[in-house]
C-alpha cells in the first residue's frame, strides 16, 4: 500500500540533507509499550455534557430559546517550563442558540461543573454530526426529497460547505446547514445540494443544484462514503516506550476530536521526550485548507477534529485509544469508507511506533499519522483523500500547516540555524521571527539547538527525505515561520476560506537563547480525480543527542 512503498524510500535521503545516527546497540530489541491513562473516563465526561445541558445557570442565560451544544471537549495543555503536566481537566463547550441566531462558547473546569465563563461570538460553528443527522430528518419531512430518501433513491452525504453560505459567516445569518442528496445508482434521482434552515426547518435550493462555492454535478469521484460515523471524543494518554528496560520516547498523545485550536488540530502530541530528555511541548496541525483552480469550488477551511471509522484490530487501551496488533486500514489503504474504530490507533511497525487516525471534513478525508523510530527521527504525516463528490474530480490544492514547538531542554535557551549547501559557512543563524521558504536544490532546512547542552534537532522539509511537500504558491502564503513561543498563538486565527494568517505573528521578536515554535507548511495538487492520494510531511531528526 502507499503508506509501505512511502516507507521503503525513506533511507534514499538526498545528499546534504540531515541524517540520524544509528540508534546505538543498547538501543537494540523490542519496543514495548507501557500506557498511562489519567484525566477523566469517557462515560464522566459524558455525564459532565448531560450536567451542563441541565446546569440551571446556563439556562438562565438561554432562557426560553432553542440551542444546542455541538461539541464538548477536554482541553490539554503542553508543561512548558518543567512545570507539572497539565492533565485535562478544563474543558470548552460549542454550542449554537436557533431562537437568538447566536453561537456561544463555554469555558470550565470538570472539577466545577457549575463554575464556568459564557460568551457569544459572531461566527457560526462547524455543524456536529448530531445536527447534520437533524437536519437530515428535516428534509425527510419534504413532501418531494423525503420520499426519495426514505425510498433510498437519493443518500444524504455532509458537503462542503457545511453551511450556507459558510461556517465562520456572522450569525446574523440564518443557520442553515448543508445536505447533500446524491443519487443511488438507476434511481434517475436529480444530484443536489440543498440548505436546511434550522430554525424555520424550510429547505433552500440553489441555481445549478449546489450553493456558489460547491458543486453537484452529474461526474462524481472518488469511492462512495459510509453509513459509518463521523464525530467528536475526548481523552489522552501517555505513552512510555521502553527498549531493553531502557526509556526511550515518552509523550502525551490527545485524540483529534479534544486537539487544540478553534478547527482542532489531528492529532495532538504534547511533551515530547527521547532518551529522557526534551523534545516538543507540542507537536500538531491547527489549518488546513483547500483552493480550487479559478475557485470552481471553495475555497474551503478543513477542520481536523472531526473523527472518521477506520479499521484497527487490536485491544481498546480507554475510550478513542487502541493498540492494534497490525497496521490499520484508513480510506487510502484499503479504499472503502468503513471501520470499526474511531479515534487514535498505536502499534508498532518495525522500529518505528506509529500514532493514526482517520477524519473527515465534508467529504474530504485526512489521515494524520505520526511516527517514532528508535533513533530519535519522528516523522510528521499528512495524507489526503476524499469520498464521493463532485468538487474534487476539479484540479485543487491542499494546504496544511505544521505547529511544532520545540522545547530542547528547558525550553527557553534554544537557537535557530539555517542550512544551505551553497553557502560557507552553510548554516547560518536566524536571529529574528522570519517566514521562510524551500529551497530544495540547496538542501535547506533547519536545526534547532540547545545552546547550554549543545543537543540539536534539525526539521528537514518531506522533499529531502523522499516525500513532495510542494512549494509556497500566493494562496499558501509561505513554507515555514519561525517563532517565540506565545501561548496565544496555538491556531492563526483565520475564518473560512482564507489564507493561513501566520504572517501576522512575525514582529521582529528575538529568536536567540528563546522558546521556539515552528509552523512547516505543505501543500499537495490534486489533479487525478480518480482516487490519488499523497502524503506529506517534514522529519524531525536528532543531529546530536
């Protein structure tokens, strides 16, 4: 499968890009797995949902309306500085009011379920499967579509955008969440895009079957998507890998549907450590988007914390964690839509420990997967597919952006050096917050160090390690930014259907002897409309540890 072959090419790295040490022989043997859970179960956080939906606070607040609470999910939060860990306790609540038109945010802690901040905000929130699966059931009540889908001549599938007009649109706005109705095959049914008026239940149609920046035509690609399920979960682990009763990695790994960020971020790996010694406070993918050539769809802002089913044999570790005894089958692996699981898969392949999840965003498709080999190297994956739908049989560009914040050892003396093969000398320091760009011919990439201990990590773009990560173009913005560590800055910001506004936090802050987060861009044309994936992704490789 693509995920084998993608492996196979790895060790053919170019000349001048970096390469880990072979991990020495005491590092020789099995990998083994030790798993510690904390924070709390799935069925507390359950009951905590149904406390808040009666909590007589918030219904004061609401009182009198219609609304519901779309999502509800456990925030982790990074130690930075040696601190505790921070294990998940605090949670953030989404949720929308129909009467008011008005979503609104809830901030808490589980430990207080009755103590909690409240806000509206002007931008509508990504629909939950649940109120997809409503708004279903309200065009079922149509005297013409509901007989057809009740009759299966036309299959309800979530399109993009997933409302209409579009998420991130002021509430002032009806919310009206978009179905698609595709038809079965011989049913002779009519492919259509409809809006679903959630307050008023009225069905909206649109000129040409599909609302302006969507399409339903009569070509469709890729392979029909599932009955299975899409939606949000909760919970993180840690994780301890042992090799000869010897430590090796230790991280916290966070499901994708509590990943940080306002459109989640896949998943969420936080402090990050090989040999005992520190290597990320956090590593994860807050943006991702989509850009149509000439729009013909979009542009669409993905979200990455809806989670999809996928096939994993294994033992359930907690709720949205198991570990599966062979390599599980996503989209791309074995082209069906289907699974059993839905949440974060660990085994092992090789020497390698392998973190993988499938999501969906509409009918678009992500594969977040990030891998732990032996020798300190962590390779950071994004793959791209897409169930049945007409938008994608047009040539588009996937954007996805990296957040990687390195903590070599404390965190707060670490430096930023750049490579390039035709310069002397060819590393130089960045001294100051910069966007910078790939610059493939000349092997560059970038090492970070420690200047009190002298340990480095070099991130080196997937184009040096045998994987296309592309080039900036307009609408990517830039390859890669380099950062101080600012807590307010895990996402950029962004609304639906814009560029990544990461340019916004280079101000000219010192990037000498400080915290420093890295966001790495990759961007993947999607031109064959028959099913092509491809992955993306840098490596992170130790230089000196």
């Amino acid at each position: 499968m693509l995920n084998l072959l993608l492996l196979a090419s790895l060790p053919c790295v170019a000349q001048g890009a970096p390469q880990a040490p072979p991990a020495p022989p005491s590092l020789q043997g099995e990998l083994r797995f030790e798993f510690e859970t904390h924070g709390p179960t799935q069925a507390e956080i359950t009951k905590y949902q149904e406390v808040l939906r009666q909590n007589e606070t918030l219904r004061k607040l609401l009182q009198n309306t219609e609304f519901k609470i779309l999502s509800f999910r456990m925030e982790a939060i990074p130690g930075k500085r040696r601190s505790a860990t921070n294990y998940t306790t605090g949670y953030e609540a989404i949720g929308f009011n129909y009467t008011d038109n008005t979503g609104f945010r809830i901030h808490g802690d589980v430990r207080n379920i009755d103590d909690f901040t409240f806000e509206t905000f002007e931008q509508q929130p990504i629909p939950s499967n649940e109120e997809f699966l409503d708004a279903v059931n309200i065009v079922k009540e149509d005297p013409q579509l509901g007989p057809l889908l009740k009759q299966g001549l036309l299959r309800a599938y979530p399109p993009m955008p997933p409302l209409v007009p579009d998420p991130w649109h002021p509430s002032s706005a009806p919310r009206a969440l978009g179905v698609g109705l595709m038809p079965t095959q011989g049913s002779g049914a009519r492919h259509e895009i409809v809006g679903v008026s959630m307050a008023s239940r009225n069905i909206l149609h649109f000129a040409g079957g599909a609302p302006p920046t969507s399409g339903a035509g009569r070509t469709v690609c890729n392979p029909p998507p599932s009955a299975g399920s899409s939606g949000y979960g909760n919970g993180e682990l840690t994780l301890h890998i042992t090799v000869a009763n010897q430590p090796l990695w230790d991280f916290r790994v966070v499901r994708p549907g509590a990943s940080s960020g306002q459109d989640g971020s896949g998943i969420e790996v936080l402090d990050i450590r090989y040999r005992g010694k520190s290597v990320l406070a956090q590593a994860h993918l807050p943006v991702l988007n989509v850009e149509y050539d000439n729009n013909a769809c979009g542009p669409y802002r993905d979200w990455s914390d809806q989670e999809h089913d996928f096939d994993a044999t294994g033992r359930d570790i907690i709720n949205g964690f198991r570990h599966a005894y062979s390599p599980p089958a996503t989209l791309p692996d074995d082209g069906t839509d289907d699974g059993n699981f839905r949440g974060v898969a660990i085994y092992r392949d090789g020497d390698e420990v392998v973190l993988k999840s499938e999501l969906s965003a509409g009918w678009y498709r992500y594969i977040p997967e990030w891998r732990f080999h032996r020798n300190g190297t962590i390779q950071a994956l994004w793959t791209y597919d897409a169930v049945q739908n007409s938008c994608t049989c047009r040539r588009h560009h996937h954007h996805s952006y990296f957040r990687l914040d390195f903590d070599l050892g404390d965190g707060t003396q670490n430096t930023i050096e750049e490579y390039d093969h035709s310069a002397s000398p060819r590393y130089a320091a960045l001294t100051t917050e910069v966007k910078k760009y790939k610059d493939n011919p000349n092997y560059r990439h970038w090492l970070i160090k420690d200047s009190v201990t002298g340990d480095s990590y070099a991130l080196a773009p997937g184009n040096l390690v045998g994987r296309d990560d592309g080039v900036a173009d307009n609408f990517h913005r830039g390859d890669a930014w380099f950062l101080k560590y600012n807590p307010n800055e895990i996402d950029d910001g962004g609304g639906w259907g814009t560029e990544i506004r990461v340019d916004n936090y280079v101000n000219g802050e010192s990037l000498v002897n400080e915290d420093i987060v890295i966001w790495y861009g990759t961007t993947f044309t999607h031109e064959d409309p028959y099913g092509m994936t491809h992955v993306t992704g840098p490596s992170i490789i130790p230089v000196n540890w």
